[in-house]
C-alpha cells in the first residue's frame, strides 16, 4: 500500500444514437469494500478521539479505539503477511506491528492515527483505479452498438461487433459512423474531434477515410467498411491508454523507494535490541520495554508524516485555484517534469469558433452590424459550429435577428434561407493565410460580404507556454491532429518552435515516448479522448477539466477545472516546492529517529522521553508541511511566472 493520498469534445448525441457512460456506471465510493472499513475506521478513531479529548472512562473509548485499529488495519496487516509469505517485508507490517507497539505501551492513539493513514490512503488509491477503469470501458459506448447495413436494395439494422470488412453502411444525418472505413457515395460534415482533435467538422466526400464513433452532422454517407470493428482507432485508443497505463512505471513517493530496506532494518534492529540483552542475562521484561521503546522511536510515522502534509497541502491550495490534483503521488510526478508537450484544440485554444473579423463588401449597402445580423438570420436553424458562432456574435452585439424561411443545408456548402423576401446564402469560402475559415454572404446571388472565423487562442496561452519554458529551460512540443497550418498559426502565437500535426493518437504516444527515451520526463497537456493515450503514457498528465473527455479526466494525474492554461506552471512550480519541503521533512524526521535510537541503545531512554521526542518530530515535520495551505504559497509561484 503506498502511503499517500490517491484519487471529447464530442458532442451530444442525438436521442438515436449511444450516448457517453451514464454517471451510473461510475464506481461508487462505498462500493469498494477499502473505502467501507476506511470509513469505518475513520469514524470509530474521530469519536474515541472525542470522547478521549473529554475526559472520560477508557472503557467508553476504548473499544472504539480498538474499533479502529482492526477496521483499518486488517487489510494491510493481511497483505504485510503474504508479502512475508513471498519472503519480502515492506511498510505495511511494519506500520501494523508499531501501531500495535505503540497501543501496548498506552499510546493507543499515535497508533490508531497511523492505521487511519494507511486505510485513507489505501481507499482512495482503490477508488482512482477502479473509475480509471470504469472510464477505459466506457470509451467503447463512442462507438455506436448498432449500424445500417446495405445489401442490394435491402437495409438491415445489424450489431456493430457483426460487422465484416467489406460490409456497406448507410449513415443518416446525426448518426455516429459505426466502423473504420472510406466513403463510396454521399457528403456529409464529420465531428471527428474524437479522433484528431479538429475543432470544427470535416467534409466528406467519396474516397475520404472515416473513423468508428465519428458524428455525422449533415448529409447522408454510404461508407464501406475498411477495418474489423475490433481493430478501429477507438478500439486503438482503449488498448493504448491500457498499455501505457501498464507499462508506466510504478507510482512511488519517494519514501516507499527505500521502504523495503527500511522495514527489514527496524525489524532485525529491534530482534537485536531485545534479544542481545537477554542473551547476557538482562530482565525480560527491561529487554522488551527497550526493544518497544525502540520500536516507537524508530517507527516511520514522522518519516510518512513528513511525505504526506506538504503533498496534500499543496494538493489542498492547488483545489482552491481550481486545479484537482488526484493523489500525493501525482503530485510529486509534477514537480519532477523537465519538459512540456501540448495539445492545440481545446488546450491552447478554446476548441470552438469564434467570428473575428466583419467585412461588408462596397456596394452592398451594409455595415458590419447588418451584414452580421442577415448571416445570423440565415444561420439561425443550423445547427453546424460555424452557423452557432455567428448567432453566437450576433448576440452578443444585442442585434435583432429576422425570421427565416425556406431553410436549407448542402453538406460543405452552407445554408441558405430566404431573410424579409431576399434569399441570403452563408457558405465557407475558404481558409485565409492564417487558417482562419472565411464564410461568404451573398443575398440574391450577389456576394454582400464575408465573415472570418477562427478557433481562439486562450488569454492565458502564450503566458502559459513562456512560464513552462522557464520552468524547464526547454520550450514546449505541440503535439496535434490538427492540419499543419492551424498547428503553425498557434505556435507562431505562442512562441513554440518544435510543432507536429496531424497526428493520430498513437502518433502522440510515440512523440511522448520519443522524448522520454532521450532521458526527459514529460508532462502532457491535453482535453479529448484522443490526448488520453499520451496522458497515460507521459511522467505526468493534466486535462483541461470543463470541455474534457471522460477518459482524459480520468487518465490524468490532474486536471485544471476552471480551464485556465496558466494554472499549470502554477501547480508545476508547486509540486517543487512541496518536494523540498518533503526532502526538509525527511532530514528532520531522520535527525530525530537516529538522536532518539542512539540514545536507546547506547545509553538509556526514558519511555516518555522517547514518545514525547517521537510525537514532537511528527508534529514538527506536520506543521512545516502545513505551510504549503497559505495562499502566498500559490502567489508565489504565479508571480513569478509572471
């Protein structure tokens, strides 16, 4: 048990097809049977502690107290003995048995604290695994469970795992593509953000590739079935964010790295200070105070106490400025990074379009408010990203919108509505230099103007990319399936020079991996079901919590709630300074342990002198950790990345 704490942009579908894992699939906190006795535990230790702190008869804390430490502490104890079964010792028996030490001695509560630790610690950890889980299992619901399939003349409605290579699939407007495959007739506009993370629709048109769990949003696609649907990229996504997830390397806090040396040390250390004595003819009962008085001492309660208050401190001041960070190693992991790789759509920009620029054309008689208000009279029905964002604009202009009529929609084309007698047409005219998309108004066949409409860079992106610059000396990747004008215009903004696009998932993966096998520990920056392989494959990983996929929430260490980019560097340059404050901590608690251990073996320590020296180290190194709780421990560290 590790002593710490742990814990797509697609759109809605609609009503006929599969939608995300309902919220009842997620495994509920008490239904992990850690989570039961650690609450048990924890209330049985709250009231006896209460009812100590009052005064009264031990015979009415006393039970709950012993209420405690066997809810806790059964679990690890079980798995301490089967570790010993497999000839290997580790902290979780030795943390029984000085619980168990300290309890023999009277000092049942520093040993009833130390098993509510492990059980918390424990329950939590189990609770992380078990929703990534859930989150991996739920990937596969993107892809719908049913599709059409044509044969002849004949349309029949057929299980998606049924279908063969070869097979031919008919997709209606607002239904999710149910296979891998090239398109054989029709055209129609695919949110394929899934998969590539583009921010806006794609046309697809005869010989185009499409993806399983893509949503067709205009316009009706006869696609052929290129892959198994056991071998689609969705399918990919889940086995990659599997694999990366078993081949990372193990979470460990930096004390659990020398736990197993540790455990058998204070253990043969303890034999040795009761068994020599005895053997040279000492009182049994002097030897056996000795030898748990230097169990008690030498017990790592300050050592773990000095790992846990600054991580959760900091975890505790990260959730106040709006990044959750899920555990205390996670927290670690954080400061450990020595290089960034970002996600463009939906990280470094928002991920949806926003119109930028009103052109009326001379002559049209139009000013930027009217040409606006007759596209968004147009585009009021449609339900395209494009057509949203000019509504959007012109609402937020407080402009009055016309009714239309007549309304229709070409895939790729744009609509077109008859606005007060005059038939308007709003269609995509192209991508400008800086690929933003141009959208041309024309009203009775003649071009009146044009719209610009770009994915926004966040405020905050530009900021962000230069303080993760200086944290780690190196500026960094941006890694996205985005085509590489859109990568190039975000990067030119932000100053990133090292840009790859048009990357599938499992391209990500290996641009990660490529970095850490040239020695750098990566943390990767994204939002979409797509970036969840790379968040699972990177040191550490943080979502974009508002606009982000169930899996990448799920797969990464962090997530940043409010959506504010800056907060990255913030919470990096925090995770370092909780780790120097544990590196502080641990030379503290180790000052203290060796003072005391010495002093019991080579001279002789009073019991009480013992316990008060242990308890004071643990309290010491608690309220140092602590320090992390202040706000100027945040300000600090965006001011400076300011």
């Amino acid at each position: 048990m590790v002593c710490g704490v742990s814990t797509t942009l697609a759109p809605t579908a609609p009503a006929t097809t599969p939608r995300r894992p309902a919220l009842g699939r997620r495994t509920r906190v008490l239904a992990l049977p850690e989570a039961r006795w650690a609450l048990v535990s924890l209330l049985a230790f709250l009231l006896a502690l209460t009812l100590d702190l009052t005064g009264v008869t031990a015979w009415a804390y006393g039970p709950l107290y012993a209420l405690a430490y066997a809810a806790g502490g059964w679990e690890p104890a079980l798995e301490g003995l089967r570790a010993l079964r497999e000839k290997t010792l580790d902290v979780d028996l030795l943390m029984i048995v000085a619980a168990l030490g300290a309890a023999a001695i009277g000092q049942v509560l520093d040993g009833a604290l130390l098993i509510v630790i492990f059980a918390t610690s424990g329950a939590l950890e189990a609770l992380a695994t078990a929703r990534t889980a859930d989150s991996v299992r739920g990937l596969l619901d993107l892809a719908p469970t049913t599709a059409t399939r044509v044969t002849g003349d004949r349309e029949e409605t057929v299980a998606t795992a049924d279908l063969a290579v070869g097979d031919v699939l008919l997709v209606r407007p607002g239904e999710r593509i149910g296979a891998d495959g090239t398109v054989l007739g029709g055209e129609g506009e695919v949110d394929q953000a899934t998969i590539t993370g583009e921010s806006l629709p794609v046309l697809k048109t005869p010989g185009d590739d499409v993806f399983a769990g893509t949503l067709n949003g205009t316009g009706a696609l006869r696609v052929r079935v290129d892959r198994d649907p056991a071998d689609s990229v969705i399918a990919r996504i889940v086995a990659l964010v599997e694999e990366a997830s078993r081949t990372k390397a193990p979470t460990q806090l930096f004390i659990e790295k020398i736990e197993q040396r540790y455990a058998v040390g204070v253990v043969v250390a303890t034999l040795a200070v009761f068994g020599i004595p005895l053997a040279f003819g000492a009182d049994l009962t002097d030897a056996l105070l000795r030898a748990m008085t230097f169990m008690i001492v030498a017990s790592p309660c300050a050592v773990v106490l000095a790992t846990m208050p600054p991580l959760l401190s900091a975890i505790a001041n990260a959730g106040r400025h709006g990044v959750l960070v899920k555990s205390a190693v996670a927290m670690e992991r954080l400061g450990e990074i020595d290089t960034a790789a970002l996600d463009k759509t939906g990280t470094l920009t928002e991920g949806t379009p926003e119109v930028t620029a009103v052109r009326p054309l001379p002559g049209s008689g139009l000013d930027e408010d009217a040409l606006l208000a007759l596209a968004a009279a147009a585009e009021l029905p449609s339900e395209h990203p494009l057509g949203r964002a000019v509504v959007a604009a012109a609402r937020a202009r407080g402009l009055a919108l016309a009714a239309a009529e007549d309304f229709t929609a070409a895939p790729g084309r744009g609509v077109t509505a008859s606005v007060e007698g005059r038939v308007v047409t709003v269609g995509r005219a192209g991508t400008a230099a800086d690929d933003a998309t141009t959208v041309q108004v024309t009203r009775d066949g003649t071009p009146v103007g044009t719209l610009v409409l770009t994915d926004r860079l966040r405020p905050d992106a530009a900021g962000a990319t230069a303080a993760l610059t200086a944290l780690n000396g190196t500026a960094p990747t941006l890694l996205t399936g985005d085509n590489a004008r859109a990568a190039a215009r975000v990067a030119e903004a932000t100053g990133l020079t090292d840009v790859r696009a048009g990357l599938f998932p499992e391209d990500k993966v290996t641009a990660v991996r490529e970095l850490e096998g040239a020695g750098r520990k990566v943390l990767f920056v994204g939002d979409g079901v797509n970036d969840a392989p790379a968040l699972a494959a990177a040191h550490a990983g943080v979502a974009m919590g508002r606009a982000g996929s169930d899996l990448a929430l799920e797969t990464a260490d962090a997530v940043v709630v409010r959506d504010e980019l800056s907060a990255v560097p913030a919470v990096v340059r925090l995770s370092r300074t909780a780790r120097r404050l544990v590196l502080q901590n641990l030379v503290i608690a180790g000052t203290f342990i060796t003072v005391l251990v010495l002093w019991d073996l080579i001279g002789h320590l009073p019991l009480p002198l013992g316990v008060a020296g242990h308890e004071g180290s643990t309290v010491l190194v608690g309220l140092n950790g602590l320090r992390l709780l202040r706000e100027s421990a945040w300000r600090s560290g965006t001011a400076q990345e300011a």
